[in-house]
C-alpha cells in the first residue's frame, strides 16, 4: 500500500459560486476513487512555498500532477499570447520544485494534462498557448461532451511503456495548450492524428504523462484503469 501525493490547486469562489464563496483547495475525484480502489492512499498536496517541496514529498511514495490553469509562458521565455486561458505561476513555482523533490528520492511521477505540459517545460520544453496555431481541425476541448465520454483517437508507440494501450486508443479531450517542443529528456509516446503529442514517458527518470483525463474514464474502460494500475504498482 503506497501513499499517493496528488498536487493540488486553488479555487478562488466567489459570492455566486459554490462554497459560499471560500477558497477551496482540491483535487479531481476521479484521483481519488482510483487510487482508494487500487488499495492505495491518496493525499492531496495544498499550494505552498517551493522550500516546503521535499517535505511533502517526503510522506509521499508516488506524485501526481493533475489539470487545471495554462502554465503560465513566463515559464518558457514566452510573451502572454490573446488565447491564453487562466494561469498561477504559483503553482507552476510550487509544481516544479515538487518534480525536484521527487526526482531527489527517485519517486515516480504522472503527469495529466496539465501535468503533461508542466513537466515538459520543467525540463525545458516549450507550448503552444493554444492548439489553434497547430492548424489542427481535431476538437481537443470537448466541450460540451462529458468527460466520461472518447471523443478522438491517439495512435501509440509500440513497444513504448503504453503498449498495452494497443496501437490505437480513443481518449476524451479537454485541452487548449499542447506541447510544441519537447524537451530532450522525454520520449512522445503517442499521438493525435494531426500530430499533437498526447503522452510522454521518460523511463529512467520514472516520470510518464499524458494529455487526456483517465481519472474520469478508469471506472468505464479497462484499458484506462490499466494506465492508473500501472502507475501505481509498477512504475
């Protein structure tokens, strides 16, 4: 039984959203419901200064690094584009010293979506602020279809540490950004079909991440619910 960090983030209520306007710090469900079902305990990490990193991941076995705002493009020497959404360089801040701590202690890491990005431009890679300027024609934000529900395909490297995905694998899709350059360390190890990188891996460093959101699809489709259990109890 493993204790599972997930990195947290921040809602900033107001007085006509829910929680009666408080702050909330949180995590997605679906973390949670997966972890709990794999027999394992999930932790959720608050936001907190980058010299307090190592002692969370201290009481940690694994790290998550989950959705949520753009990281912002401060990060990777990068003007604010007009399509860029929300962004917490906070986070970004807190985030990347997690990577370091967890790195240090040789503790695996996933990263989704967000997570996805984040370590990317960690190790130096860099985004599109937004997947129009890709040309792509495939929907990346799904909205307003349900998370619950694939909407396109990815293709996936065979004998990469996805293969038991299969070579096609259908993922539901709630991102605007998406990697441009990748950073050196890391391998893509599946695709979109026009081209937008949907999961990388680094092996040696224990670090695997994707672009979709598996913790809402792992309960419906065993090939999802393969990804979590593969991170949990093999990575």
């Amino acid at each position: 039984m493993a204790i599972i960090g997930i990195a947290g983030t921040t809602y900033y209520g107001e007085d006509e959203v829910p929680f009666h306007g408080n702050k909330v710090i949180y995590t997605r469900k679906g973390f949670v419901d997966a972890i709990q079902a794999m027999g394992h305990i999930p932790l959720i990490i608050p936001n907190d200064k980058p010299e307090r990193a190592t002692d969370y991941i201290n009481i940690v076995d694994k790290l998550i690094l989950m959705g949520g705002e753009d990281v912002s493009p401060q990060c990777y020497n990068e003007e604010p584009d007009k399509l860029l959404g929300n962004t917490n360089p906070e986070r970004d801040i807190f985030e990347f010293a997690l990577i370091e701590a967890a790195l240090d202690q040789e503790k695996s890491i996933f990263g989704v979506c967000r997570g996805l990005q984040v370590l990317n431009v960690k190790f130096g890679g860099t985004l599109f602020q937004d997947v129009s300027y890709t040309g792509t024609k495939i929907k990346h934000m799904q909205v307003p279809t349900k998370q619950r529900f694939p909407t396109h395909s990815i293709e996936v490297k065979s004998d990469s540490v996805l293969d038991f995905l299969g070579q096609k694998h259908m993922v539901n899709s709630f991102h605007h950004q998406s990697i441009k350059q990748l950073a050196d360390n890391f391998t893509a190890i599946a695709h979109a079909k026009d081209g937008i990188i949907e999961a990388i891996s680094d092996e040696q460093r224990k670090i695997i991440a994707v672009q979709w959101h598996p913790e809402a699809t792992w309960h419906r489709f065993d090939k999802d619910k393969a990804l979590f259990s593969y991170f949990l109890n093999d990575l």
